[in-house]
C-alpha cells in the first residue's frame, strides 16, 4: 500500500528502514480507509519520515513507540520523561 501513495523511494526506504518500520504500512492502509485523498497521503508520509528522522535524533528508539489499537494517534516516552505525541487529523 505505501508505493500506491508514496512514490519517492527514497523516503519509502527511509519508513521502511526506520522506527515507524512495523506500522508504516497499516498506518498507510488505515488513512486509505478512512478516506483520506492521496494527496493528503502523500503528504502525511512525508510528514512522518521527517518525524521519524527526528525520534532517532532526540534518541528515541523504536521500542518508545506507543501505538494504540484502532487509528494512528500515538506517543513516544523517552528515557528522560520527555514525551512526543502525534495524530493524523484531516
């Protein structure tokens, strides 16, 4: 489902290669499903590479990520208390 929307390899690549790596896809299926434009996708993706680039920069690893069950809203603790939340919003 991510190539339908996101046509940069290279950021696919980068998702893949990441922390969001066990959810990009689902995530991607999930905001097809709700009816989200491609454009939007598109974007959003993006969005997310970029963010993802960040959590490994601030030295968030993969395991912080707290996804629950039933849409793309989600947290990341760090070791330090520090704390980065997110929500995909039309």
């Amino acid at each position: 489902m991510l190539e339908v929307y996101l046509h940069s390899p290279v950021t696919r690549q980068r998702l893949r290669a990441g922390p969001a790596t066990d959810h990009i896809d689902g995530f991607a299926n999930w905001l097809d499903r709700q009816g989200y434009k491609p454009t939007f996708i598109n974007n959003l993706l993006r969005s997310l590479e970029v963010w993802t680039d960040w959590l490994l920069a601030a030295g968030f690893n993969p395991h912080d990520i707290d996804l629950p069950a039933g849409g793309p809203i989600g947290e990341v603790r760090g070791s330090g208390g520090s704390i980065a939340t997110w929500s995909a919003s039309r």
